[in-house]
C-alpha cells in the first residue's frame, strides 16, 4: 500500500504571521501529545486556543 503524502491549503491570512519555537521537558511535551490526541486537534490548534483564551481575559 503506497500512501500519497497530501498538503491541506493554508488559509490566507491578512494579519502578519510570527513563528514560535518552544523547549518543552519530554514530559510536558507527551501531555500536550496526549491532550491533543483526546481532543482530536493538533498541537497548533490545541496551543492557539489557549492563546485565544488568554487574550479574551
């Protein structure tokens, strides 16, 4: 079986994007992993809506 390796378009953003990069302890890291398997949502989506959160504060 040969698996095709398929890219979902981004969505076209307006707003000046930044990248993050985050050291995590490996222990951290595997609950973030084991979180985002639960909810079925990336890491991406799981850390956005955190942030989304904290901005609405």
């Amino acid at each position: 079986m040969k698996f095709i390796d398929v890219k979902m378009p981004r969505k076209v953003s307006t707003k000046p994007i930044k990248q993050l990069l985050v050291e995590l302890p490996v222990s951290e890291y595997q609950a973030l992993e084991e979180y985002c398997l639960k909810r079925q949502e990336t890491k991406r989506q799981v850390i956005r809506s955190l942030l989304r959160q904290l901005s609405s504060q």
